[in-house]
C-alpha cells in the first residue's frame, strides 16, 4: 500500500504534529511503525525536492506553502494558482499531493 492519499487518515496520531512522516503503530489497521502516506515530499520532472514548509508573515500569522529545493539553486517558493498560501498544514499537503498526482511526479 505505497499509494498517496488526498488527505490525513482520520484517527491519525500525528494530527498536532502535521509535518511528521511516520505513522506510530496502533489501532485496527496500523499494526507496525509505517511511513505516512499523505505528508510525502515528490521529485518533479527536474529532479528536484517539492514539499510543504511554513513561514511567518509581517502580522506573526503563520502560512504553508510549497516549496523546491533545487540541488546548486537553493529553496524557492513555487507560484502557481493550483498551489496558494494556505492557513494549515493538511491544506497546502492536499494541493501538493493533487497537483503531483496531474504532473506524475514519484515521491522522494
């Protein structure tokens, strides 16, 4: 069961810690330690890493985005429409798990 999925499982443990990627061991269907399979990072067509991050603006309020780290070129924000600032975590990871589902991209 290696699939992404659109968003967090709905008893999941690492609800207040949203950037964590292993899912502890637990309930009926999670038996063993197993990698999470909604906050995942991708490689895109270039190879590079895409993955959501935060950051704060002017006001102090705290946003997430998505973001590429190209290997020589640092980490820049990518701007798109179908990826916008967004207010939590599960947010900004759904759009990134659609918009790489469109583009075929592999997980990293």
């Amino acid at each position: 069961m290696n699939s992404v999925v659109d968003f967090r499982c709905c008893m999941c443990p690492n609800r207040n810690a949203p950037i964590r990627k292993i899912c502890p061991p637990g309930g009926p269907s999670n038996k063993t330690e197993t990698r999470c399979r909604f906050v995942v990072s991708f490689e895109d067509d270039n190879g590079a890493r895409v993955f959501v991050s935060n950051g704060i603006d002017t006001t102090g309020r705290r946003w997430f985005s998505v973001w590429q780290k190209d290997t020589g070129h640092g980490t820049h924000r990518i701007k798109t429409k179908f990826l916008p600032i967004r207010d939590t975590f599960d947010e900004a990871q759904h759009d990134l798990n659609v918009y790489a589902a469109k583009r075929g991209w592999k997980k990293a």
